[in-house]
C-alpha cells in the first residue's frame, strides 16, 4: 500500500532532481564549450599574428647578416658592400658590369665614403657623368650631383670639349672628368636596402 506509493514518489523526486542537475550540468558544459571555442578563435588569430611577425624577424635577421657579409670579392662599408674590378673597360661597359652584378657604379653619397675609397687607389670610373647635357653632373640613379664633390684642382675641365664621365684618379679626393670611351678599372655599389 502506501509504502510502495511513497516509495514511487520519493524514486520520482529524486529521478527530478537528477535530471535538473544534469540538465544544469549540460548547460554550463554548453556554456564552457562555447567559452572554449571563442579562447581557441582568439589562439589561432594570435597564432597567425605571431607567425607573421617571426616571418618577419626572419626577413630582418637574414637581412642584417648580408650587411654584416658582403660575399666573396666584396668590401663593406656602412651599409653597402664595393668591388673593385681588375680588368680595363669603357665607362658604359662598366655601368652595365655593375648592373649585371645587382649593383650600380659607384655613388659617393658622403665625405667618409670617399675617404673609404681613397684606400683602394686606383684610377677607376665612379657612377657620375654629364653625358646626357654638359655640366649637369648626373649619378647613375639619375639623382644630381648634389653636396660635396671632390674634383681635382681645375677639373671638371671638359677637355677637348668632350669628358663627360668621372674617374678617380687614384689620389685621394681628386676626381678628374674623361673621355668616356676610356678602358679602365671601375668601382660597384650594392646598397643593402630593407
Ligand atoms: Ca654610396
Ligand atoms: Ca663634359
Ligand atoms: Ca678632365
């Protein structure tokens, strides 16, 4: 009789009362997912971020050590890196040599970029010349000459109405314009850029 009512009853309360507490509990698993999905939504986002920005370092590091390397052949000074040929060729021929080597005759930007050449020497074409209208003194990147220039005494002296490239003389800050269809020695720059 009523044992076994009561019995029922309280088996049916407590049946209640565990199905509320599981519901409760998938809830907040519910809830716990979805905080989850958005924590990894934010992870992938900072992983890409940071996969960028190592990418990134990576480029600067490889970077920093061709500054610090110039390859085989090569000599560096700031944040270039100059080859002095050996062999005896025209203005325009070196101008291509150099282009061909990734790099552009010589542009002497600075006072201590002459005194780093002085220490080579040698008679050589630098990336300067007034071909292209007499006595506007062009570099190769088609900049003008601007600031310092280190002409020997009476020079540029357009001899014979037709020197339109520049060589180093050899002796230091004396550059002499000449016959552009002279063969000698000349100088590339390969400005490490960013
Ligand atoms: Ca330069
Ligand atoms: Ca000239
Ligand atoms: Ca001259």
């Amino acid at each position: 009789g009523e044992e076994i009512v009561d019995g029922t009853a309280s088996h049916y309360d407590t049946l209640t009362k565990e199905r509320d507490a599981l519901t409760k509990e998938r809830d907040q698993l519910k809830a716990s997912s979805n905080n989850l999905m958005t924590e990894k939504n934010q992870l992938q986002s900072r992983y890409y971020t940071v996969s960028a920005r190592r990418d990134a370092l990576q480029l600067e590091v490889d970077r920093l050590k061709l500054v610090q390397n110039c390859p085989q052949g090569w000599e560096k000074f700031g944040c270039s890196c100059y080859y002095v040929s050996s062999a005896s060729i025209t203005w325009s021929e070196s101008r291509e040599d150099c282009a061909n080597k990734g790099a552009h005759l010589v542009i002497i930007n600075s006072r201590e970029e002459q005194a780093f050449l002085n220490k080579f020497a040698v008679r050589a074409w630098i990336g300067l010349s007034d071909r292209e209208d007499e006595g506007k003194w062009k570099w190769v990147d088609g900049s003008p000459l601007v600031g310092e220039a280190f002409w020997r005494k009476g020079e540029p002296n357009d001899h014979s109405g037709n020197e339109d490239c520049v060589e180093l003389t050899g002796v230091e800050y004396q550059w002499n314009d000449i016959l552009c269809t002279q063969r000698q020695s000349w100088i590339c720059e390969n400005v490490i850029t960013n």
